[in-house]
C-alpha cells in the first residue's frame, strides 16, 4: 500500500507558474513510475507527466516545454513545475504512482489559472 499527500496547487493568472509536490508513504522504487494527471470538469483524466525510478521521463504535446517534473529520491517526492499556464490547464491535478502493477492515487488538489 502506498499513500500519496499532494500540495501546491491554487489560483494563478495565465503566463503564471505553480509548483505541485506529491510524497509517497514509501520509498520510491527503480521500478515505480510516478506522475501526475488531471481532470477538468467534464472531461477524462488525462496524463500530465509521469517519471520513473530510474529518472526516465514523459510528457503529452499539451503541457511538453512548459511543465518538468522531477524527482527528490531522498524525500520520497516528486514534483512538478508548471510555467507559462494558460486557462485550458485549470483541473484538479492527481499524483499517481504504479507500482507492482497496483496502481495509487492522491486525493487531488486544485490549479485554478485566470484568464
């Protein structure tokens, strides 16, 4: 069983910059994968950024150039910085991590960007 606490999320104006953070209960294997997706209201879940253990990395064309995530091994946490934000990035963001091929999610936390 893994847990996952997000923090960082809140309101910001389009061209503005947030940082999400997201640590796992556990030590974060070179197996694991961990990420981040969102949601908009009314729409699917989609993938935001995902890394692995071994430091791979992947991003969607949407959000490619704009948002890094990356890892602090030592404190079990990832992050994702997100630059230039524009109103169609406003979801609640869940950071996700797989692994053993059980999948774990966070509870969400909520990026707001004004027009």
């Amino acid at each position: 069983q893994v847990q996952l606490v997000e923090s960082g999320g809140g309101l910001v104006q389009a061209g503005g910059s947030l940082r999400l953070s997201c640590t796992a209960s556990s030590t974060i294997l070179n197996g694991d994968v961990m990420g981040w997706y969102r949601q908009a209201p009314g729409k699917q879940r989609e993938l935001v950024a995902t890394i692995t253990g071994g430091g791979s990395t992947n991003y969607p064309d949407s959000v490619k150039g704009r948002f890094t995530i990356s890892p602090d091994f030592a404190k079990n946490t990832v992050y994702l910085q997100m630059n230039s934000l524009k109103p169609e990035d406003t979801a609640v963001y869940y950071c996700y991590t797989r692994r053993l091929l059980m999948d774990y999610w966070g509870q969400g936390t909520q990026v707001t960007v004004s027009s």
